[in-house]
C-alpha cells in the first residue's frame, strides 16, 4: 500500500514539474511586453523551442490560439509550425 501512495506521489511530482516548464503565462507575458515586433518574434520563438516540448496538448492549444491576441505584428507561420507540430507528437 505505501508502494503505491509513493509511486503516485512521484508521478503527481513529475508531472507538476513538466507543467512548470511550460507556463502559458509566461509566454503570453514575454509576448505583450515586448513592444518591437521583430524583437517579440525573436524572443517568443526562443521561449517556444526551449518549451514547446514540454507543454501539453491543452496549452498549445491555448497559446495558438491567442497567437494574433498576444504577438500582433509578430504573429508568424513559423511559431504556429512548431506549435502544430509539438501538438501533433503523442504525449
């Protein structure tokens, strides 16, 4: 029985831990202060390839879909790709 609360625990644990390297908020927040398009579109793609990998499909679909909301002028076909793409991987 102790078992099996530990290896529950662990796995609530790992997955908190996965949650926090994908923060929507924090994406949406890098997005709307930084106030050069081109700059914006620099800095989100970096947060995006750094953690695309670790979000689950529920926030990536949250974070497409505020794309034009959030980055304005820097809204691009490349974060959307690799958006798309992370959200087509099994999780």
């Amino acid at each position: 029985m102790k078992e099996a609360v530990i290896i529950v625990l662990l796995g609530v644990l790992v997955m908190a831990y996965a949650a926090s390297l994908c923060d929507v908020g924090e994406f949406k927040i890098l997005a709307q202060t930084t106030n050069d398009p081109t700059v914006r579109k620099d800095v989100t793609l970096k947060w995006m390839k750094a953690h695309a990998k670790d979000c689950s499909n529920p926030q990536l679909v949250a974070m497409y879909n505020h794309l034009a909301e959030w980055l304005g002028a820097a809204d691009n076909f490349e974060i959307r790709g690799l958006i798309y793409e992370q959200y087509r991987t099994e999780k």
